[in-house]
C-alpha cells in the first residue's frame, strides 16, 4: 500500500547540468523534507540513478536511515551511468549492475519497485525482462514497473512476459496534468485493462500550474521553466486552464497548485502522485491537496477547458456499443 502522495527526489543533489535545473538540495535539507513526507503520512518516495549522477539516491538512503521499514522506495534504470558504450540503456548487465549500484547507494538490501526509465529500442524485451525477473526472484527489487513507454509497449512488454513466465509491470509513471492529457488516449486503457497502478510525474506541469506563471508574467531568469522548458506544453491553453483554477482556488481560499494537483488526485487511474519540492512550505501545500475534495461542477469546469481533442479512431467511442442494444420504440 502507499500514499496517495509521492515524494519525488529529482530536487535532491543535482550536481551534474540536467539535474541541477530542478534543484541542488543538500543533506540536511533534503532531510527536512522526508521527515515532513513521513510526519504527514508519505511512505512512498521516488528517485532514479541517473538524478544528479547517483546523488539523489545517495541522500534519500541517509535520509531514510532508521526509518526504511517505514519507507516504499522506488527507483528506476535507463540512461546513461558513465562514458562507457555499455553503461546506458535495458541491457541484462546494465541492468544487474545499475540494481547493484542503486541498492550501495540507497544503503538497502532490496529495492520495492524498480523501474526502467523509459524503453530501450537496442535491446530485446526477453533479455530486459529476463534480468529483472533475476532480480525479484534475488530478493534484491520487490516489484518492477516502466516509465515514459506508449501504450503498445506496455501490452507487448507485458504479453512477453506472460509468454516466458516472468513476472510483468505492476505499474506505469508517466507525465499527466491539467496542461498535458496526452495519457488518457491510449496509456490509460491499458493501464487500467491490465490492473496496473499509475504514478504520475510532473503533475503541476513543470511548475507551469503553481499560479506564479500568467500571460504578463512568464517567469524570471531563476524559473526552472526558464532553464529547463520541461515538459513541453501548449501555453496559450495553459494559461486557460491556470485561468479557471484561479477562479476555484480563490472561492476556495486556497493556492492554485493545490486545486490543480487535486484535479489529478480525482482522476479514477491514478494510484499516487508524484510532488517534487525545494522548500518546507512547498511541501505542506502540495500536501493540502488531498483534503480537497473537488465538486461536479468544478470537475467539469475543469475537464472543459483541458480536455483532448478527439483522435482517431476515438472520434466516437460510443458507435462500438451502441449498437449492441435494440433500438427502443
């Protein structure tokens, strides 16, 4: 079981160029934001090896120290770990070897869910699962999960694994928020036909959803928006939805990114979401949000104005059922 709330560490560290747009956090300050996680109710934290080069997962094992039992660590495989041209990617001996690295740098035996990062199109799904069905059967990651994968990866990754009797992803992060839907075409279809849970990340957009950004305000030079323009968005549309979260947060009294991360705690898929922060009074108010209890027309306010437009084949999905029922009268 964890929290609807996740603790994202991609703040933690941060000393390598990529990592360092999101924040450099040290020790004693990450600390202070696990400790706060905890006292409020967090027991799921997530990090990577490729954050801030090993240093992310560096922290949140000191952190954590004393306190594992009471923590569900997830951590994730893919990218890049050294200049060697084997040290990258969803090979059988990147992925034994980064698990090893992660577990020495986590300071535990076991990691509760290990993800890969995203797909890798140089290795054979059968080697990749393989390795991590070595792992689980170690004791050394308890479940595994894929991140940033579309929607036929996931069921091809998850039909090989059924074929060769290995154990398959119990669960899928991606990107979701109010300024990025993308998911709802097809990942979460298969999410929820396959009964995975769903993190998300990056659920106020980047920091795109927290209020501070408006059509005469786009940011200072210090923004991570400014360093880093990730995820990519649609502003103009943004800026329609930040609109009426406006509306809903001051009626409610309270901050917009609270409402919006609120509209992503609601969405019926999401199993938890993942909340990165830099400061204390970040935390607590990102914390707020699940005690906010949105209402239909609030739901529906905000669906209007942030909804996909319709794809094919789903211009319709209703003809596909419809006409399994007698026409009446």
């Amino acid at each position: 079981m964890v929290s609807e709330i996740c603790l994202g560490t991609m703040t933690f560290g941060g000393n390598d160029p990529m990592s360092a747009a999101f924040g450099q956090l040290d020790d004693n300050s990450s600390s202070q934001l696990v400790n706060e996680a905890l006292n409020a109710g967090v027991n799921f934290f997530d990090t990577a090896n490729v954050y801030g080069v090993g240093a992310s997962e560096e922290i949140l094992g000191r952190a954590l120290k004393g306190k594992r039992h009471d923590a569900v660590i997830a951590t994730k495989v893919r990218f890049r770990m050294g200049p060697g041209p084997n040290q990258v990617g969803l090979s059988r001996a990147q992925i034994i070897q980064q698990a090893e690295d992660s577990l020495k740098r986590l300071g535990t035996d076991y990691i509760d869910l290990y993800q890969i990062h995203g797909p890798d199109p140089f290795t054979d799904w059968e080697e990749t699962l393989r390795a991590l069905d070595e792992l689980i059967r170690s004791g050394k990651v308890r479940y595994i999960g894929c991140s940033n994968l579309q929607g036929w990866q996931i069921m091809k990754a998850n039909g090989i694994a059924t074929q060769l009797s290995t154990h398959a992803f119990h669960t899928n992060q991606s990107y979701y928020s109010l300024a990025g839907r993308d998911i709802e075409r097809e990942i979460i279809p298969v999410v929820q036909d396959q009964k995975m849970g769903l993190l998300v990340w990056s659920p106020l957009a980047g920091g795109f959803l927290t209020g501070k950004y408006t059509r005469n305000n786009q940011g200072g030079a210090d923004d991570r928006r400014m360093k880093l323009d990730f995820p990519p968005i649609d502003r103009e549309k943004a800026y329609d939805v930040i609109d009426v979260l406006r509306d809903i947060a001051k009626a409610r009294e309270t901050s917009i990114a609270k409402i919006a991360l609120a509209w992503v705690l609601n969405q019926p898929a999401v199993t938890s979401v993942i909340i990165g922060a830099k400061r204390l009074d970040q935390l607590q108010d990102n914390l707020g949000a699940v005690g906010v209890i949105l209402t239909e027309e609030e739901l529906s306010r905000l669906d209007q104005v942030s909804r996909l437009q319709p794809e094919y084949p789903l211009w319709n999905p209703v003809m596909y059922t419809q006409d399994r029922f007698p026409v009446q009268g």
